[in-house]
C-alpha cells in the first residue's frame, strides 16, 4: 500500500474534534511517535500539510544505530532492507587534498555499516506503520495556529481541511507534537523559536541517477573553499547529493546565477577519485532540487504545557556530522514515552523531556558546534583532518562519535582532544 494510496477515506472525513495526542507533520519523526502513542491506546492523529509525500530537503545517510532504532519502532526486516542501503565507510575529502574514512565501527566483529535511506519509501512506510498502529492520519491538512489555554487544559490546534482551504476547524488535544521541521509552525507558536546559531548557510540537495545494481561505494564529504557537499548512494541506483554554501561568495552566485548553475559548479569543483567510475557525473537528476534557507533551527526548549517538539522542530545545527534522522528517531521514543507517563498520570507535566533530550544530546551538540569552528578556519580544519588521516584510533573514535554509537563526552574528553590536536 502506497502512502498516497492509504486511508484515503479518512483523509476525507470530518475531523475529530478531541484527541489524546495531536502531532503536527507526518515526518519520521511524527510517523514514529504517533506509532508508539497509538500502540499504548491512546487517540493520536497525525495533520500532514502535503497530501502526498514529496522529496524535502533532507538527510539520507546514517550510522547503523539509525537501522536499530527503526527495528525498535517496529519497521519489518524485509521493508528495512528495501530502504536502506549498505555503504562502507564515509571518506571525508578536504580541500588541501587530505583523505580519510570513517567507518562507524563497521570494521569491529559484527559491526555493522552505514547506511542511506531511500526517504521516498521510508517515510511513507513509517506513516502505514503509524496507521496500523491506529494512529489517525490526515494529509493534505494544514495547521494555521495554536490555541493555548493560560491555565492549562487541552490545546487548540487550527487546521484546514486542505491546504487551499481557507475555512478552520479546531481540534482539542491533551498534548501537542510539533514535528513539522526546521521552520516549525509549533514552535513559534509556542514562542521558543530563534535564530539559528550559526551563520547565514543555504543547504541544496537532490538525486542523481547511477550504476544499476546499486553497487557497494564509500559516501563522500567534500570540503571545498566555502562549502561542502555530501555524495551518498541510496537504493534504486541514485547518488544524494547534499551542498552547504556557507561562504559569502557561494550565497551571492545563488542569488545571482541561481540553484542550478551553482550547485553544477559545485559538483564540477569535486576531484574524481582515481580508479574509480563515477557514472552520476554524466547522468540526469532523479527529482527536483530543494533548498533550505536558513539551514538551521533553534529553540530555546523542547516542552511546556501541553506541547513538545521532536525532529528537526526541536532543533538542528547543521548536515556536517549528519544524525538528523537519527535524533529525530530518538526523539520521537523519548517523547512517546513520557507523554505516555504523562497521560497516564504517572507524570505530572512534559518537563522530563527536554532534561533528557539536553542529557542525551547536549555533548553531541558541543561536537557539533566544535567540528563547525573548525571549518570555519580552514587552515586549523586541515591540520585536524591531517591528524584523523594518520591516528587510527582517534578516527575510529570520531566515527563513533558522529554515528552517535558511543557517548559524544568521548569526543570532548581532554586526552582525546590532546591526542587529536598534539603535533
């Protein structure tokens, strides 16, 4: 069953008027916390702006522990192999020449790689798993606003029954989900949206065809002189290609010459690896190019009254060490879990949340904010990458690190940082 195919008649039907839980955006993010609410017995729907998937900027490559969280959700094995495709290792490439290869602990007995998501049969497949949980799904439904009550009580989600429409209806829930993304609706309305830490970045990404056959090949992380772009097979014979233009220059030619003519510059900038066919070089785009400006999204916290955000809408900081759907996967379990709590009465608010959402990834986020110093100075960026090319341990570490397999604290521990920086 197709995700444009399911429940169409539901689609259709009057809204409900009061649910246990409403969440707002069909992303990976909603998808899984409407499945694991809906699993506990309580009223969930999901209000989807578009009415059928289309291709969003977003991320595709992920460490294995994605694939772990997936399994946890209840994605079948058969449906997980279809969308997820093995890649060995992601080889990093600087723009002084350095080369190195982190393989998230695929090279450990038993260890398992990387992997690139097909997003065009993944997301809509998390959506049937919500439906078949009993989640409610609502797509072509767009929010317009929040009601919230000053003295608690249930929230006031203002949707349309489709995006054309101008007239609202209301429905009342218990508690919020705000997985609608970087530009969060849910989170502005809450007031908790800001701007992005780092500076001005425009992020571009699309599918290029390939080899049929969809062969074993390393992903790639380009930096270039301003920018950097990311190249990862995904199943059905296509290359993702992810670009950040961080420079002034880059943003000015986007402004100037547009997307297209930029983002070929950029593609024509990358060295061709020796002895190695490139065959998404001389082939066509498998769909339209889209765009995310500002790259980035801040909020001051995850939860309140009656409201949390989980994906992108809880924040994102950048593409660079990738596990945006990997957060967004553990998000959606730790907010499932303690609006459970909190619906049953064995919690009084959603407060937990975001102290465990700060615990479990607030060292990954100082990482984050780490790497991008560095890539702001180059000079100091290729002295790093010199190092992580020749001390195996420190970039078997820093691999685990960004497939977020061990504690990001590791990173940030003084002996490792001496034994990344010392000459």
């Amino acid at each position: 069953m197709t995700a444009s195919a399911a429940a169409p008649d539901v689609d259709r039907a009057p809204l409900p008027a009061e649910v246990d839980v409403a969440i707002v955006g069909g992303g990976p993010a909603g998808a899984v916390t409407a499945t694991l609410l809906a699993r506990a017995g309580h009223r969930v729907v999901v209000l989807e702006r578009a009415p059928t998937w289309r291709w969003r900027a977003g991320g595709v490559f992920s460490s294995p522990a994605t694939l772990g969280e997936l399994r946890a959700a209840g994605l079948a094995a058969a449906t997980l192999a279809a969308v997820a495709r093995p890649i060995p290792a992601m080889r990093v490439e600087t723009a002084g020449g350095v080369r190195f290869r982190l393989t998230y602990g695929a090279e450990n007995d038993g260890g398992a790689p990387p992997v690139g998501f097909d997003r065009s049969a993944l997301d809509p497949a998390l959506l049937e798993l919500a439906a078949a949980a009993g989640a409610e799904l609502r797509r072509g439904t767009a929010v317009s606003g929040l009601d919230l009550p000053s003295g608690g009580g249930p929230v006031g989600v203002r949707v349309a029954t489709s995006v054309a429409s101008a007239a609202d209806s209301t429905i009342r829930a218990r508690v919020v989900v705000g997985a609608d993304g970087l530009r969060s609706l849910v989170a502005r309305a809450v007031g908790v949206a800001r701007a992005p830490r780092l500076g001005a970045r425009v992020g571009l990404t699309w599918h290029l065809a390939d080899a049929p056959g969809d062969p074993s090949r390393d992903a790639r992380m380009v930096v270039l002189d301003g920018a950097y772009c990311g190249l990862a097979p995904v199943p059905g014979g296509r290359v993702n290609v992810g670009i950040v233009l961080a420079g002034r220059g880059w943003r000015n030619a986007l402004a100037t010459r547009g997307a297209v003519d930029v983002a070929a510059e950029v593609l024509r900038a990358i060295p061709s690896p020796s002895g190695e066919p490139e065959p998404w070089r001389d082939l066509m785009p498998t769909d339209t190019m889209q765009g995310a400006v500002p790259l980035g999204h801040r909020v001051t916290r995850r939860s309140g009254p009656g409201w949390l955000l989980v994906g992108d809408a809880a924040g994102f900081l950048d593409p660079f060490t990738g596990e945006g759907l990997h957060r967004a996967l553990v998000s959606a379990r730790l907010a499932a879990e303690t609006i459970d709590a909190c619906l049953r009465g064995h919690a009084r608010d959603l407060h937990s949340y975001e102290r465990t959402m700060r615990g479990r990834f607030g060292a990954k986020d100082l990482v984050s904010l780490m790497v991008q110093a560095f890539l702001a100075r180059p000079a100091l960026f290729e002295y790093a990458a010199r190092r992580l090319a020749a001390r195996e341990r420190v970039r078997a570490t820093m691999g685990l690190v960004m497939g977020d397999l061990v504690p990001a604290s590791r990173a940030l521990d003084p002996r490792f940082l001496a034994a990344l920086l010392a000459p």
